[in-house]
C-alpha cells in the first residue's frame, strides 16, 4: 500500500491494483490455506495484544478530548476480554465450512457440452464502517474465508485500533501465504479518499456500508459499484384474530424489549379488532413497565386511553427505541395490506393458530424474512445458522436478509467440450 | 397509465404506482395463470397481426424519412413472419419450467425454527431497448413468466409498433386475469422520462439496458436502480503447445467467422510459441479467405507477414467485425495472465488435449463463462438450455453470464416456529 501522502486518486489507485492482485491469487488457494491464516492471525491478535491497547488507548484519548459521548467512546474501547473476543471470532470464521465447494448445478447440453455453475470468489470487497474496532477483524476473517480480497475503511476515530489491528492481521496472513495486499486498511480519513473509492467499479467488485441509516445512503448514492445496502428495519408483528394469545404476549413482548435498538426489533403492532382488547390489554402494562412509549389509532386508544395518537409518519418509523405504535385491522388482508404499505421489507410476523391465514400472510408480504408464530428478532446470521454474519442486506438481489459467507461469493460456468463449434 | 400529456415526474409516477400494485397482485398467481395468459397473449399477436404491420409501416415510413440506414431499417421492419416467430417466442416462453417452483434450501435452527428459502418474482423490472420491436413481445413473456411486472422502455423509432404490440399483449393478459399494469410500455420517448425512471429505486427493483454499450454506459451512470449490465464481450481463444492442431483451427475460425457481430466472437486469439507456425500458417489462409483482417504481435509477424502490427489498443478492443488480434505467448500462465488482463470477462477458452493446463485456465480465468475444446459462440441462453434469454450479464453479482428465467426471480426466507423468542 503507497503511503498516505500522495493525493486521494493516487492513494485509491494503489489500493485498488493491490487489491486486484491479490484476488487474482487469492482465487487459486484452497480452503486448507485460507484456514490455516485465519488461525494463524487469530494467534496474532492476542500475541499483539498490547499493541492493540495502546493504539487503542490513544483512540479513546483524542475521542475523549474531541468530546464523543460516554456511549460512543464505550464502543470505541477495546479490553484483553474484548481482543480475546475478536481472536475467538477469527477462529470460528475459519471453523465454518468452505463457502466455494461443491458445485451449485450441471448438466449436458443438447450438443455434449458439460457445464458447471461453480462458485468462486466475489473478487475485491470494500467495507466501509463506523466505530467499534472489532469490525476490522470480522469483516478481514469473512473476506479471506471466501477467498475476497478486501477493502476496510474505518472510521476516524477508531484508524489507530483499526490500523493495529489490520497490520498484526496482514503480517499473520502474508506469513502464512496469504498474497501481499489480501487486507488492506484505508488509511487516509478524508471525504475525497471514499469518493474516490466509490468510482472505482473497474476494481471493486461490491461496497457493503456498516453503519447508520445516513452512512449507507451517502454510499448508495455516490457509488458506481453496487452497494450491498443494510438499510432500516421497520418490522411488524401481527396479532390475528385465531392467536394464542400468550403466545402473541411473549413474542410482541420480545420483539420489542429485549433489544429495541437493533434493526430487528418491533417497531408495528398490528392486532385484529375481535381480539385486541384483551390482547392489548394484558400486553400494556407489561410494556409500560419496560418502559415502551406507546402511540395507538383512534380504535386502539379506546383500549389504551393513554397512548399518544400515532400518525402516519409513526408507521414508518424506525424508532429502534422503547417506542411502539399500534394499529388496528379487520382481517389479514388488511394486515398484509398494512405491512406492505408501511414496513421497509426487512422481517414481519403473523401470529395465528389458523393456517391458511399464516400461510396467506407469508405468501403474500413481501419481506426478506417472514416469520409464523415467532418473534422478528431471529433475523441474524448466526440464529440462521450461517456462523457468521456479514450484516443483513435490505436488497432485493445478490443477498437478501442475513448474509453470511455465500453472499461474499458469486459463481461462474466452466464448460467442457470435445471441440464443439456452432 | 396516465397520459402522456403530464410532466415526465407525473407520468413515471403513475407508471410506478400501476407496476408497484401489479407487482403485489401478481406475486399471488400460479404458473398455470400465468402460462394461460401467454398463450392468450400469443393468439393475440396473431390475431392482431394487420395492426401490427400496419404501425409497423408508419416507423418504417418515418424511419426512411429521417435517413435510417437499410441495416437499421430491416431491425425496424416487421413481416406476417417475423410476428409469427415473435408468437411462437411467446408460447416457448410458456412452455418453460415455473421459474419459482421448488425450495430453494431448507433446514431446522438449534431454536427449532423450520427455515424455507423460496423463490419469489423479483418485482418490478425496467427494461430499455433499441429498435427491433419484438424484444417487446420477448421481454413481457419473460417477465410475465416470473410473476414480474415490467416497464418497457423502446426506442422512439419504433414506437408505434412497440405500442400495437404491447397493446394487444396487454389487454390479453388482462382479459386472462392478469392484474392491470403488469406490461406497461413508456409511450413518452423524452430522455427526461428515462432520467425519471431511472430514479425511482423505492418503486423499480432491476433496470436491464438492451443495446450498444452507449446506451449501457448511460444508463449505468445514471440510474440509482441496480443495473444488470451486458457490457461488451472481448473473447479470447488460447491455442495450447498440447492442442489438437485440426480442433483448434476449426474453433478458432469459428469463433470469428461465424457471426463476428456478436459478444461471444472472438476478439483474440493467444498461441502457445511451440505450435504457432504450422497452427497459424494452416488457419490464416481460411480467415484470409473469409474476409478477417489479420492484427498480430512481432513473433506472430513473422509467421503472417501481411498482418498489421497489433497495438496495446488492440487487446482491449471488441471489434464487432471481421478482424482479429493475434498474441503468441510462452505458457498457459502466460495466457491466462493475458486473458484477465485484456479479456472483458465474458467468455474465454483453452484448446487442449493438457488436462492439467485444461484445469489451470478454467480455474484461474475470471470470466463468466470458461470453456474447454469448444467455441466461446456457446455462451447464450438457448444454447445454455435456459429455453429463454434475457440477455448476457457481464455483473459479477445476482445474474453473470447467460441470463434465463431465474435471473428474474429472487428469494425470501420464511419461518415457521412455535412461539419461539430471544
């Protein structure tokens, strides 16, 4: 990587041929190789431990004189529990299986030639990410574990953890083979560097922006390479008239509670007419005494006289805050109805002993995740069972809901003939 | 559709809102709906077939007018042929396997949660084209059978016919049950009403460009909606030290002569050193003969005399003609490093009878499509087996190399618990 004092176009322009490289030498290693790295970084990590902290320590001090909150600097600081953490993390991406093996289809065509659809690779990744440090080494183990070559641009406050981290990492993977430039950290902070990065389509094969809802669309819209983008989650838990209403209790419960500020968690209650009074009537104070805001329609406020009116902007806000709005409908259809007008397509519930209208409400709403009779908070990767998580993609293509190593790869076809021509 | 007598804002909006409402609507209909409107549609092409010659005559007339060249005119020009074969394109489209049939993975989480993913309509697709008016007919069958709503875009040359077309398509789905506003052809030809389009990413999901990489080039830069892009094909053909001399001439002539205009000819054609001379000293009289002007390196100079000095220009240029660069090198890494450098990653092949050079190019060429012993003029939906062809994607993601049906679809998770919560 060229040094940080040349101009934003020449820096990217470094950055980018190095890491266009090493995905080309990236793609010949197998699995053994890329997992013995990992391993071997996750060593480096807590044999750097100290490294780590310092850097980390002079972090917290310029956050701390730059006047970050007590919640931000929180996520800023590292600890030899929290660097124990990130190592054991490394370790477990490199437990999961191969994401390139096997072969996804193949067939013979009608003139003999045998085709494979294989997978491969996506090539180069670039993350661009906010804050906690420990994404440096998430991302870094999920690139090389998909064979990508990557990209990681950290926040300022965080670049001296970040770097430290990055550079025990690189050193690990070069010396167990890894090509030189397989990781590289971004280490210029401006403004002119990502936007040079976003044109960079001829080397860059995928963005994915970790961060708020602002980051990623500044991302989205500056970007000539497609972005993978996490937006916001506006999730629905609909209460139908043939619920089991202790189910329906522990679940809106949970969806909202548990962890209100991730983009998982309730932000809609929607509950049949026939039974919202006693539902909504056991479920509030319950809610209050967690500490919930409620905002109802005028039908749910003849329920819960306290709650404020909700508006219409209510519905489609992501509050990720102890804040729920609840609405009334007639009948499943208006609940689909509902979800597909006012939710943002991330993950949404029905909860109901009647099968046709679960199975209605799943065919019909339009989300990346639609649940029966469980809480929207199992949108993860790991509660999916991928091991890992790269984040959870609000695209409609190439990855959509949680996504694990798969979406970091794409495929190609290999054809073998016997000397077909047309 | 609203007039077109509004602003291209409010027209694109209503188009929008109509694709949108179609979308949902259409996402609950069965293969068999959707297969009976497209022979519905087919019946309609044939019986409507006067008022489809007889627009077809105005564009033409009006192409004549405005200085059309005869080649552009005969893309334009419709016969009771040319709308028969665009029927008969209709009801094989039907004849296809449901694209959302079948699972496309399922499993139990450790929580107990019965995870299915399934395919789904990809929604609303945007397709922009040029001229040849049965990619009208082409594009709604595909999209039709993917449960997608489409908006088509056409040039403005051929409007008219587009719109008898279209016309006729559209009120026979209808009359089959299909939700209005699921064809919806853009009757405004204004560039400020594709710039509107192209920013609706809250109401469009995929826009595909059908056309020169002019029109592909202007509509990636312009468009917030994810692309699927099909770029210019620069096809390399390498002829290995262990090739069977008579195959590989008969695939590399192939592969420039048989249809040189299209992204899968060859542009390149690269020869191991040890079998340049009697290899090409038998193949350049045929392409000689055959019309190809001959561009080679110095080494491949001194076998073919008469061919003009190639220039680094020449490696990277999609000729789209009767011509070809020839490359004399000393190793299959030598090809390979030639192919990923100057190739365009479409489709790439090694002639020989080496398996292990065989597997070394076919693994580390990074193209969509690698071949072994075969002509790179495979790579095509039809030739695939995918029955139908939206096109060749040169993206890495969602959709890479030929493009059928399923590339028009995409997936969602659904969930089935039993009151599961965190």
């Amino acid at each position: 990587m060229s040094h940080p004092d040349t101009s934003p176009r020449e820096y990217v322009e470094a950055v980018c041929t190095g890491a266009k490289n090493a995905a080309r030498e990236l793609s010949a290693l197998d699995d053994a190789q890329r997992t013995r790295a990992l391993r071997a970084g996750a060593a480096r990590l807590r044999d750097g431990m100290e490294t780590i902290l310092s850097a980390n320590h002079e972090d917290v001090a310029a956050g701390a004189n730059d006047g970050m909150t007590p919640a931000m600097l929180d996520r800023l600081t590292l600890s030899a529990g929290r660097i124990e953490a990130m190592a054991q993390g490394v370790e477990a991406v490199a437990a999961l299986a191969d994401p390139l093996a096997g072969t996804i289809a193949s067939w013979t065509t009608s003139r003999g030639l045998e085709i494979s659809q294989v997978r491969i690779p996506l090539g180069v990744v670039a993350v661009i990410y906010e804050s906690r440090p420990n994404v440096t080494a998430d991302v870094a183990a999920l690139c090389l574990k998909a064979g990508d070559a990557c990209i990681l641009k950290g926040g300022k406050e965080a670049i001296r953890s970040n770097a430290a981290i990055a550079d025990l990492l690189a050193a690990a993977f070069h010396d167990a083979g890894i090509p030189a430039n397989a990781l590289q950290l971004v280490r210029r902070t401006d403004r002119e560097t990502t936007a040079e990065l976003l044109k960079r389509d001829d080397a860059i094969d995928v963005v994915v922006p970790r961060g708020g809802p602002s980051l990623v669309r500044a991302i989205a819209e500056g970007s000539r390479i497609p972005v993978i983008k996490h937006y916001e989650g506006v999730c629905n838990v609909y209460v139908d008239a043939a619920a089991d209403l202790h189910m329906a209790e522990e679940i809106a419960y949970n969806a909202k509670v548990q962890r209100p500020g991730v983009c998982n968690a309730m932000e809609n209650l929607v509950v049949h007419r026939r039974i919202a009074a006693p539902f909504l009537s056991a479920l509030a104070p319950r809610l209050r005494a967690a500490g919930v805001e409620l905002r109802a329609d005028e039908p749910a406020r003849e329920i819960l006289p306290d709650a404020v009116r909700a508006t219409e902007a209510d519905w489609r806000t992501e509050y990720l805050d102890l804040i729920l709005a609840v609405k009334i409908v007639d009948s499943v259809d208006d609940a689909i109805a509902f979800v597909n007008r006012y939710g943002s397509g991330h993950s949404d519930s029905i909860v109901t002993a009647d099968a046709a209208a679960a199975e209605r409400f799943l065919a019909r709403v339009d989300s990346a995740v639609v649940y029966h009779n469980a809480s929207t908070r199992f949108t993860d990767g790991f509660e999916f069972g991928f091991g890992a998580e790269v984040g959870i993609s609000t695209n409609r293509i190439h990855a959509r809901g949680p996504m694990g190593l798969r979406e970091l790869t794409t495929y190609k076809y290999v054809v073998r003939g016997e000397g077909q021509v047309r």
